[in-house]
C-alpha cells in the first residue's frame, strides 16, 4: 500500500511602503488614544532628563484622563522602571481595588528609591512629586516649571 504525504508550503507576501512621518499624519496608540502629529522637532531642541534621555514622543495630559487609560501610565511607569534596572516586572493582582492601588503604589516607590540608591540616581525620587521628573529645556538648558510624568513603553 502507497501512502502520499502531501506538503503544503503556505507564503505571505507583505507589500508596505515605509516612510517618515510628517506633520499631519495621524497615530493611534494601543489603549484607544489617537491624534494628530502636529510638531517635529529635533533631538536638540527637546526636554531631556538628567542622565540625558529625551522623550520619543510627548503626549497632551488631557487625552489620558478623558479617556480614562490609566493602564498607559501604570505601563509607562513600569517600563521606565524596568528599563532603568533591567529587569522584567509582572505584578501581580488580586480582585480588590484598594489592594491593588496601595500594592502597586508600595511596589512603584520601592523600585524608585532602591534605583536612586542602587544606580546614584538623586532625580529618579522625590517624595514630593512621586513618579515625576524634573525635564531641561533642550534649548536654554534651565530646568522646567513643573514635574512632568514621563515613561518607557
């Protein structure tokens, strides 16, 4: 008896154009925010930290809360925390909401102080305005105003 194993061989072909982006184009996030591009500017020009990081993309503060996508922040956060020690965090949660806010609020400032400490990083905590950093302004080099969130995705 003859037995015939018939192989199928399966390709996908993708045909996609990549370009920049320019001013006027319109980008979607992954929780639901979307808007339109309306400045570039050059690395030069924009607010850095004080290791010399600068934001990729700066997002208006009003399109969270309306949205109310607080998982973005809590990503952002994370990632910023996770890239700065090397290591993969993935809390863990239970289904009560006070757990959840005071144990990731303990989790968020230990990670923080113990990177201040670990790395001499004096700017990554301020009791005063947990979870925010103090940005330069790329072109004068004086310091900003006001705190401002900011985070890796």
């Amino acid at each position: 008896e003859k037995q015939t194993n018939t192989v199928y061989l399966k390709c996908r072909i993708f045909i996609c154009r990549q370009r920049f982006l320019t001013v006027g184009d319109k980008l979607c996030g992954r929780y639901g925010n979307k808007g339109i591009l309306s400045y570039i500017a050059e690395n030069v020009d924009l607010p850095y930290l004080p290791n010399s990081y600068y934001p990729d993309i700066i997002v208006g503060a009003l399109g969270i809360p309306s949205r109310m996508n607080l998982g973005q922040l809590l990503e952002s956060l994370f990632g910023k925390i996770s890239f700065l020690s090397d290591i993969r965090i993935m809390p863990s949660f239970s289904s009560h909401t006070n757990t959840i806010s005071n144990y990731l609020k303990i989790l968020i400032y230990n990670y923080l102080i113990n990177n201040k400490i670990k790395k001499s990083f004096n700017w990554l905590y301020n009791p005063y305005i947990p979870g925010k950093f103090c940005l330069r302004d790329g072109r004068t080099g004086s310091k900003l105003k006001l705190a401002v969130f900011c985070g890796v995705a």
